[in-house]
DNA sequence: ATTATATTTTAGGCAAATCTAAAAATTTAA
DNA sequence: TTAAATTTTTAGATTTGCCTAAAATATAAT
C-alpha cells in the first residue's frame, strides 16, 4: 500500500519528464535521479508489477493512473512545504527545494492537507509552479507568457521563473523581481534583444534577452 | 556523517531507556523499537563501530558521547515539530506523536533552528517535555511534582502528563485539563485517594488516585 | 555447585535499492 | 541493408536492515 520514497522519487521524476517532452526514457530518468540505467530498469518492473507505470522492455514506459495520482500528491506535499518555507520560516526560493525533496515523503495526508490550510490554500509555490488540491486536481492556472512576449506598455505581474537557478534568483533579488512583481516594458533594444523595464511602478532597469526569457508573467489579475 | 534513520531510531530509544531506568538491555531496546533481540545486536555492532555506542559483548551498551549527542538532536526535532503540529495546524497532543516521528529525521539543521524561531523558542513540547536548545543543552526545567503531593489549597500548573496514553487523554480532554492548566487541590479523600480539585479557578471536578498520580504540576511561575 | 532458565549472540537468509560489466535489442548511418 | 553506435536489459554483486533458529553466555534456583 505505501511506496517507498526511491520509488515516489522514481514516480515524481517520470510524471515531470513526461510534463515536458510527452516522453521518457531510460537514460533520461537515470539520469535526472543520478542514478544508473540498469537501475531503472530495476525499478521499472517492480513499479510495474505494483501497477505504477505501464512498462514493456524496449519499447518505453509512463505512469498508469494510479502512478499518476501517486506523483501529483507527492508534487502537492513538495509545493505546499515550499510554501511553509518561504512565507513561515523565511527561507528564500533558491534553499527550499532540498528541503521539500524530504518533507514531500512525509506519510500523513491528514498533515498536509492542514498544513494547506494553514497556508490559505496558496494555488502556487514559492516559484510560481501550481499546487495541486487534495483531490490532485491543478486548477487551471491563468496564462502566462515569457516577458518578451509580453506588449511594451502593457502591465503585468511576474507568475513564474524558469528554470530557477541560482545565478538568475540571485540577478532578480538584485533587481528586487519576485513572483508577484508587477511589470512594465518600457522599451525592447532590437539590437540585442534586451528590455528596458519598469519594477513594481518605480524604477526602471534593463534585463537581457536570456534574463527575460525565462520571466514569466501573466496581464490578467 | 550522516546517520540513517534507523539507527537514529536507535539511539534515541536507547537514549530514554537510559534516562528512565539508568540502564538499557537488548530485550529492552528490542522490545522499544518493535524488532527482534537479534537485530539489535546486529545495529549495537554497526553504531560501535561509528563511535556512537560503547557495547562489549554479552556486558552491555550504553550511548558515547557522540551517541549522546545525535540522540538529543532527535528528541529536539521531534518535540520542536509537536509544537508545530499542536499550536500551529491546531492537532491535539494524541495526534502528534506518529508523524512526529518521521518529522524529527529531516536532516536540515537550519530548518529545525527557524521552526525554533518561528515557534518562539518553546521550552516544552505539547506533552510537557523539555526542549533542548540548538546546542543540545537542556534549560533547568522548573520543578515538578505528583499531583497527589501538592497541598490542599495550594494552586499549581499543569507541566506533564506522564505516560501519556490516548486513554487519559481523552478523560482529560473532557475535564479541560492540559498543559498550562491551573489546578487547585480542595479536598483529598483517604477512601480511595481520589481528589476533588477546581480547575483553572472555575468549576470543580473529582479524579481517581490513578490519574491524579501521572499529572505533574508545578506551584512556581 | 550443579542444573535450569533467561538473555544475548552467531549463523545463515532474505528483500530493497543500488552498482558494474556484459549481452541484447533498437536506432542511425553508411 | 548491412554495419556501427546507442540504448536498454540481464547477470551477478554489494550494502543495509531486518528475520529465524541455534549456540553461547550469564543468571537464578535447587
Ligand atoms: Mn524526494
Ligand atoms: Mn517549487
Ligand atoms: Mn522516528
Ligand atoms: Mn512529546
């Protein structure tokens, strides 16, 4: 009944990889685990035999529904202990995953679901990333573009940053840009792509098109 | 460097064996930790050889100083994490114990030195007991007696329920008497050493011998 | 002081999660 | 369409934490 936490890493891995490009493979998997393939392999047929993943030697694997639901709570527990971290304990974005990639395998369903209570029932973690309900339904997130898209003139609050490394965490701190961070264009330099921006309604300052590009922001609300 | 949790289960019973009774055997600790004599004797052998325990075979064992250590580290974590549990998602003091204790295995220093912040330093955990500090040290902790020793009229508070059991919980729960409470004795019956005491200066109420004797109250502060 | 009882340890095994090296299958390229 | 390269799987080990059954030691009772 309980899946240890290797394999809800395992589980939590495929369901992100397979977000991303649809699909999954071996390698793939070794290596966003750092671990080796013949160890997924391992893995696969005793997940498989458990009815996590539908898995056929050569021919691929992906979750089964039940995995799926298993994955989708675990990425609720992660996003939600996020939260905790960065509204309650005052961690930045930068140290919190570490510490969710061991509180995201605590048992108690009862725990979270409170601890989400607690929080105010946040519909985004701390890296603008969606949070799950307790029935593992995302609800719908409102759209997001990548700033470059976004019309000059127009406003816009900044929703998500991605990939989150720490080098650009620690460019937008500098900047004091945030999730929440409303945002206007101000000016787009075709020469090297780079937009002159105005933070929260204050000062102006220039990010370049590698900065920008992983902002994203959304008009609406 | 870093202990598994299950030895850390280990040392942390051995840990409260030893204050309870000066002395752990290998029944004791197996009986503890749900596992079988010959486990421990297995685990008695590996945490030897990491410094953490002294054991020579067939005499005994006790925790070294390093040993000492990991274990308060744990029980801090732990009752740190109840203290979350009961003031903040609003659990009461049955609840808690099961998560806390795969709660106190988080391995981030930091993170259990802010929920200390976040808690505002508490000095006892739900259940009355001591919290050590960040340095393993535990403060003096104010004297506390049975509450069958304190004096007819004498008003006292609440520290410690001892054992604490779901059962006298409960029973407590109902008389709205926990940590904190204040509690004055009024009348002692010889027949049967039953109390009749006023609770928190308000209505009255009558315990029997056996729960009176594992309440412990404290007349200062 | 023997003998009986209780405790503790060893011997041997098992399941989970990993690894390396080698074999098998698939995919890509010539 | 065969050969080369890549990917995936198997085979065989290792480590950790636990188990049962049997042996060793210590303790208690005649
Ligand atoms: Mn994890
Ligand atoms: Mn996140
Ligand atoms: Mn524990
Ligand atoms: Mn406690």
């Amino acid at each position: 009944m309980k899946i240890s936490i290797s394999k809800e890493n395992h589980l939590k891995a495929i369901f992100h990889l397979e977000s991303d490009h649809g699909t999954v493979t071996t390698n793939e998997l070794a290596a966003a685990l750092h671990t080796r393939p013949a160890s997924i392999t391992d893995m696969l047929k005793k997940l498989q035999k458990e009815g996590l993943v539908l898995y056929e030697r050569y021919k691929g694997f992906s979750l089964s529904q039940d995995g799926k639901m298993a994955a989708v709570q675990i990425i609720r527990n992660h996003r939600l202990w996020e939260c905790f971290l960065v509204d309650h304990l005052d961690f930045d974005w930068s140290q919190v995953h570490e510490m969710a990639e061991e509180l995201e395998h605590l048992t108690s369903r009862k725990l979270i679901d409170r601890l989400d209570f607690f929080l105010g029932f946040p519909r985004t973690d701390p890296h603008g990333d969606p949070i799950p309900d307790s029935d593992g339904k995302f609800t719908r997130q409102i759209a997001q573009i990548p700033l470059p898209n976004l019309l000059t003139g127009k406003e816009a609050t900044v929703t998500a940053i991605r990939p989150q490394t720490d080098q650009i965490l620690e460019l937008l701190q500098h900047k004091k840009i945030k999730i929440g961070t409303r945002i206007t264009i101000r000016k787009k330099f075709d020469f090297d792509d780079s937009l002159e921006i105005e933070v929260d309604g204050g000062a102006s300052t220039t990010v370049s098109a590698l900065v920008a590009k992983n902002i994203y922001v959304s008009v609406q609300k």
